[in-house]
C-alpha cells in the first residue's frame, strides 16, 4: 500500500513520463540562420543581376 504522498509522487512521475513522449515527438522551433542567410544572399544577387540588366538595356537604348 502506498501513502497519499507516493501515490501524488507516482501520478506526477507518470505525467511527467507521458509528457515527455509527446514533447519527443514534436519537432523543437529553432531559429534557422542558415537558411535566412541564402534568403539574404539570393535575394542581393536578385537585385544585383536586375541592376546590372536595366543599365544594360538603358545603355544599349541610349547608344
């Protein structure tokens, strides 16, 4: 026979058990860098590359 309190320990022992398995199952949120940094990096090249375009255009224009 256990006693009030073992019985408290043991229920929150099982509780804690069963949140456990579902907390170990869930994937953990955390900040990707790395990919924020090829966002980054894509996006300048993008703008770069469209620079370089409309001044290519506009000179040909021009001449």
């Amino acid at each position: 026979m256990l006693t009030t309190a073992q019985q408290k320990v043991k229920q929150e022992l099982e509780e804690l058990r069963h949140n456990a398995l579902i907390h170990q199952s869930s994937e953990p949120d955390l900040p990707h860098k790395k990919k924020s940094n090829k966002k980054w990096f894509f996006t300048i090249t993008i703008i770069l590359v469209i620079i370089v375009a409309c001044s290519l255009l506009l000179k040909s224009y021009w001449i």
